[in-house]
C-alpha cells in the first residue's frame, strides 16, 4: 500500500494513499483516536482564532479538535451539526452536504436548543480538513439559516487547491493524489 508521509508541528504521521474515484486518491487523514495529534494541533489552531463565541463543528471527525480548542479557549462549551435528525431534536433544522470523502448525500442538523445557542453569536467553523468546502460551506449555510455570523473557518489541512483559499485558517497542505494507467499515485 502507497503512502504520504506528513510532518505536522512536531509529529510525523504515516497516512495511507486511498483511491476515492477512477482518477483519484487521497492521503486518509483521520484524528479520530489520536489524542497526541488532536493536543498538538489545537493551541496552534485556538491561536488564530480571534473574538468568536461559540466552535461549530460537524459530526463526526471534528469533535474532538472542537473539544479541545473550546477547551483551550475557556469555553464551556461546543455545537455539533448532527448528520441525522435524532427522536430527542425539538424543531431540527437542517442543510444538505456532499463530501469528497462520503459516497452518499447527507444531511447535517441542528435542534432549537442549538439553534438558539448559535444565533446572534460569533461562529468558529472547526474541521479537521477543508478539502472541496462542501462540508465546511453546508455547515456555514446552516450556522447562519439560525442566525450565527461565521467569524472564522479553521482546519488542521486544507487539501489540493483548498489551500489556496484566503478565507480559511488551517496548518498545513495535504495534496491530492492523481491515479494513473498503471495505478500509480501521482501528486498534484
């Protein structure tokens, strides 16, 4: 199996390359259980982020890195956009999504007890990586459907051409990987 070797601050991860699409791969990037990695990261993250409220993020894998930067900036607490509508939501409200990295379309939502938390506040948008946006863009659109004015749009990576966007905060690229005739990985 092919591989990415990622330096990141003080840590080096070794990220298996994944074929997402005929032309395609990625460099599987996943926090989920790094604790090491999610500690290191977040003060460098929590740092950049100036005058919010309140740290949305989408479930699942930016939990614990919203965790841990509300944690570092003193706040008692976060919002996460859920991908389903639970039997316990009060008057859910939601966005439709389409990752690169899901093979289905999904939906994100937010119940009236968040919704409220969020409106009029300052929003921090936390992810672990920003690839095509359309996760971080559907989850902006649903932050401001309930009244929070996005402040900030933060991630560990920023993936292929995401890292040429001046509106979002993030550590370090992470590049795409082409496939070709032979199956190799090519990195663009």
């Amino acid at each position: 199996m092919s591989s990415y070797n990622l330096e990141l601050l003080s840590l080096k991860r070794e990220l298996p390359i994944i074929k997402i699409k005929e032309d395609l791969a990625i460099a599987s990037f996943v926090i989920l259980g790094d604790a090491e990695l999610v500690q290191t990261v977040a003060p460098a993250i929590a740092e950049k982020l100036k005058d919010i409220d309140i740290i949305v993020t989408a479930e699942a894998k930016g939990i614990p890195l919203a965790y841990e930067i509300s944690k570092i900036l003193g706040m008692k607490e976060f919002i996460v956009a859920r991908k389903s509508i639970k039997s316990y939501m009060d008057s859910p409200i939601t966005e439709e999504v389409n990752s690169i990295t899901t093979k289905k379309q999904q939906f994100l939502c937010l119940d009236k007890v968040d919704s409220e938390k969020i409106n009029g506040k300052k929003v921090a948008i936390i992810d672990d990586i920003i690839s095509t946006g359309e996760s971080l863009r559907s989850v902006e659109n649903l932050v401001e459907k309930v009244g929070g004015i996005v402040k900030a749009k933060a991630a560990i990576l920023a993936e292929g051409d995401a890292s040429n966007r001046d509106d979002i905060i993030f550590l370090k690229r992470l590049p795409l990987f082409k496939v070709d005739e032979n199956e190799n990985f090519i990195e663009v």
